[in-house]
C-alpha cells in the first residue's frame, strides 16, 4: 500500500498550532504529514506541542520553516521558499491552514 504524503501550509500564527495538531492526526491515519509555517514566526513552543512534534517525528513526519527563529526555538527544520515549493511537488495533498 502506497502512503499519501499531506502538507498543512500554515501562514498565520493564530493557526500554527492546530496546523501542527492537524498533521499529527493524519500521520496517526497512516499519512506522510508534513508541517509548513512560512513567513510567520511562532512563540517558543509549551512541554506539551514539544511531545507533539516529537510523537509526529516519530511517524516519519515534520514541521519545517523559512523563518530562521521558528528553528532556532523550536528545532523545526529550516527550509527555503525555494525548497518548500520542491517539497510541495512531493505531496498528495496540500492544506492551506488558517487563511483569514
């Protein structure tokens, strides 16, 4: 059985956080489920979003950014805008999560 990739594409930090809860919950339904907050920074995250990404790592999945500060405090995984649209070529689905 092929595994569908997903990627929530997350711009505004109202929105991170259940972006971030809604890829673990397809990588718990057997997805790829990536992460990506562009162009937006987020606060350092809590013990309990930390276990989150943690247990979402642990399903072969990732929260990445382009915004340096997001890595630096939370260890997310930094990436280009340039890579994130290869990335995105990658994905089944993609997710714009939050739009106001």
């Amino acid at each position: 059985m092929e595994y569908k990739k997903a990627c929530f594409m997350i711009r505004n930090k109202d929105y991170a956080l259940d972006g971030m809860r809604s890829a673990l919950g397809l990588a718990v339904e057997n997805m790829y489920s990536y992460s990506v907050l562009v162009d937006t920074e987020i606060d350092k995250l809590d013990e309990e979003n930390i276990d989150r990404l943690e247990m979402l790592r642990d399903m072969e999945g990732e929260v990445f950014s382009n915004v340096q500060a997001n890595c630096d405090k939370n260890g997310f995984e930094p990436l280009t805008i340039e890579e994130i649209g290869e990335k995105l070529r990658d994905m089944d689905v993609i997710v714009p999560y939050g739009i106001k």
